[in-house]
C-alpha cells in the first residue's frame, strides 16, 4: 500500500468533512500541516510537488472562504428571522428563505 504523506490525509479529511462546526479547525490543521511540508522541503521538492502543495494551500483556502460566507449567510438569516418574531410577520417564512439560501431542512 502506498504511503499517503500526513499533509495530504488531512487535507482529504478537510475537504470530506461533513460536520460544519468541524471544518473550520480541520482545514487550520490541513493548512498548517500542508505549509510546514512546503517549509520543510522548500529545497528537496520537485516543481510537481511544489505545484501540489501550493494547489492544496488554495483549496483550502477556497473551502475557508465558502465556510464564512455560509455562516455569514446563517447569521444574516437568523437575524432577519428573529426581525420576523419579534414584527410578528412570519408564518413558514423561515422555512422559504432557508430553502433559498441553499439550507437542507
């Protein structure tokens, strides 16, 4: 079997994590493992090898990114909720606008 080096497990890890309130600590551990292998290795590194690192450094980047503008987008709704009870102008509008946010219920 081959040997998956530690950097890379973390990040598949990162990326295939399912439970939201995980993500954001698995990708800071993906990404400080990923630059501590660049650091490491900065002058025993192929140019494919480098090319990886770094494309794993933006992708975990990238899943960062999407992880704060959907908490973002949480809390802009669970504001906007809380505004409807307290107006008392809801009904199963919590429900539309999760669902067109992109929420699962």
């Amino acid at each position: 079997m081959d040997h998956v080096p530690r950097w890379k497990r973390l990040c598949i890890a990162a990326l295939s994590e399912l439970d939201p309130a995980k993500v954001p600590e698995r990708i800071t551990v993906a990404r400080s493992a990923v630059l501590d292998q660049i650091e490491d290795n900065i002058s025993k590194s192929s140019n494919n090898e480098q090319l990886t690192l770094h494309n794993a450094v933006e992708a975990l980047d990238v899943l960062r990114k999407i992880v704060q503008r959907k908490v973002a987008q949480r809390e802009t709704l669970q504001r906007e909720i809380g505004e409807d009870r307290k107006t008392g102008t809801c009904s199963d509008v919590p429900q539309h606008k999760l669902r067109s946010r992109g929420f699962r219920l």
